[in-house]
C-alpha cells in the first residue's frame, strides 16, 4: 500500500504557482486576490478557512476574510456579494459553506459572479464542467483529479465507484472522472443512499478506484474492496475522542489498497490546492494572461 499524499502534492502545486504569481508580479502587475466570506461561528468553518487564507499567503496571493454575525441576513449577503463581484480587485470569492439555516445557499452560490467562482459551485461553471468545457471545476473534485495526476495513477478505461452524491464532491467527480478531461474517460458508477447494499458491494468489489464522500466515519470496510483497489477518502469526521478520520476503515482497508488516501493530509490538503488554481485561473483571464 502507498499513500497519496495530499500536503505533498499540494504543496509541489501552490509552489509552482507562487513561482507564476512571481513573475506577474515582477511584470508589474497586482498579486491575485481571494475574498472569503464566513458567516457565523462553525468550528470546521473556521479551521477550513484559516487553512485557505494561510495557502494563499503560500502561493503569494493576497486575500481577505469577511466575517458576518450568524443574524446576518440573506439580503445583506447578497449585497455584499453583489459589491465584490463589481470589484475588479478581486479575482475569486468563495462563501464559506454552510451558511446559516435562515439563508438559502443555492441563492448565495447563484449571485456570486461565475468569473468569480473559484469553488466552481455555480451553476454556470457545474454546467460547462459537466459539458467538458472551460470552467472553474468543483474545488474538492478537481483536487481529487490532481492528486490522481500527480501520482500517475491510470483512470482511462478504469471502472470507479463514486459512493454519495452531493452536489460538491460525489456529483461533480463522478462527471470530471467520466469526462474526457486530462484525467477522466473512466467508467463511473455514482451509488447514493437508495443504492441497494447489494448492488453497492457489487459495485465496489469489483472496482478499480473508489471514492467515496458520505460523511459516516468507516463507512468503506474490508469486506467491500477488491486487492489492489485505489482509495480516495474524501470523508472529514470529527470523533468524540477529538480524533478526525475519514469514511474509510484505514486500519483494514488499507492492507488491501496499492494506493490509498490519508484523512488527514489527503483529500482535504487537495482541495485548497485547487481553490488555488482556480484563482490562478481567475486572475488570469481578469489579466488577459494566458
Ligand atoms: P453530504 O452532502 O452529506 O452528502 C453525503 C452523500 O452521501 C449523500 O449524497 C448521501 O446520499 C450519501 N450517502 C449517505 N449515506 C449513504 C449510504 N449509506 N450509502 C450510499 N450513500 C450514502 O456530504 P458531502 O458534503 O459530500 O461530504 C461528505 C464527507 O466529505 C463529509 O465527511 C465531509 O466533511 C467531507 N468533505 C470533505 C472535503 C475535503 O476537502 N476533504 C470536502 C467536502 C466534504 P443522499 O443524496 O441520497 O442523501
């Protein structure tokens, strides 16, 4: 078994960028710019975001942390973000998801400006993504892609099993995976909550890679892998002893993996790694830069 390490491979990504914001700057231009918003006090929100702002102090980019009371309102979130997207100093906002109950988050991720949507969230980029154009991709999945790349790992032909399927990570991967994208041109299956347990075993023993994002910790045990299968766990759950695993049973699970990712230190570390290409991307075309 080998681990896919996700600070590794971040780390290798936001260095090669801070050496391209290097030379923009250098040109004389601005350094890139991330806004993010916070709403409330939700401790993994907090830690996430604290973790965005220090990556792009990494990368050599400048950004900014918004932090609004829980009583906010969604009208005054929607101003705000309605103010940023006009604000040609800023290539890419994210609102820290989840907002409170009281604000409908489809609305927040619809008024953020698609030029500006670095977490790919919006349904203008999710729309050209899953058409395999030009778009900023899912954070979590194209941090997933990446992590693939890096390591070389063949996905073409090979058959996946994406188990859950939200809207930002089992939907979104089980697409770009799919895709005829860099990486991608696998055959995808997308299981979910209504997935017989049959055909769900079915599925998953005789898979090449698995990945699987359901939030229940050791959800992915022995019994359900084939030797040699990959394993992307992009699972983050906090246990009563404090200890963060994933949705994968690593201690068993692993013995029988050629490659498998560590929570923490994989999917997680990835995912910020692509908020920074992304707003790479973002301050690039703002740029007109190839
Ligand atoms: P989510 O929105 O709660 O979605 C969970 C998905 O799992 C749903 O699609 C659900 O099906 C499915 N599911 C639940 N029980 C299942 C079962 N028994 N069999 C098959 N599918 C089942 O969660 P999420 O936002 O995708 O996050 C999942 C996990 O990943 C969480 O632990 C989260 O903290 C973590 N996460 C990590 C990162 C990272 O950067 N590493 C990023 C995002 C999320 P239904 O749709 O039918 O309800």
């Amino acid at each position: 078994m080998k681990l896919l390490d996700g600070k590794v491979c971040a780390d290798s990504l936001v260095a090669d960028i801070s050496r391209r914001v290097a030379g923009y700057v250098d040109s004389g231009l601005r350094k890139p710019h991330m806004t993010v918003i916070l709403v409330g006090e939700h401790a993994p929100s907090e830690s996430y975001v604290k973790s965005k702002i220090k990556s792009c102090e990494n990368a050599g980019f400048e950004s900014a942390l918004l932090r609004f009371p829980e009583s906010v309102t969604e009208t005054e979130l929607l101003e705000k973000i309605a103010a940023i997207n006009a604000d040609h100093a800023t290539d890419g906002l994210i609102v820290q998801l989840p907002v409170p109950n009281h604000i409908n988050s489809q609305n927040i991720i619809n008024a953020i400006d698609p030029e500006k949507d670095i977490d790919g969230f919006h349904p203008t980029n999710f729309g050209r993504m899953t058409l395999g154009q030009k778009a900023f991709r899912p954070a979590t999945a194209y941090g997933i892609c990446k992590l693939l790349q890096f390591y070389e790992i063949p996905v073409k032909a090979k058959h996946c099993v994406v188990i859950g399927r939200s809207n930002i990570v089992g939907k979104p991967i089980s697409i770009m995976l799919s895709n005829d994208f860099e990486i991608g041109n696998a055959t995808v299956t997308l299981t979910h909550i209504e997935t017989p347990r049959e055909l769900l075993l079915d599925e998953t023993r005789r898979a090449d890679i698995i990945i699987v994002a359901v939030g229940i910790p050791g959800f992915v045990t022995e019994d359900m892998i084939k030797d040699g299968v990959v394993m992307i766990d992009v699972g983050i759950n906090r246990l009563q002893t404090g200890k963060l695993v994933g949705d994968v049973d690593f201690e068993n699970v692993s013995k029988k993996c050629s490659w498998i990712t560590p929570v923490p230190g994989g999917v997680g570390r990835m995912t910020v790694a692509a908020l920074m290409i992304n707003t790479l991307m973002a301050y690039q075309n703002n740029f007109d830069l190839a």
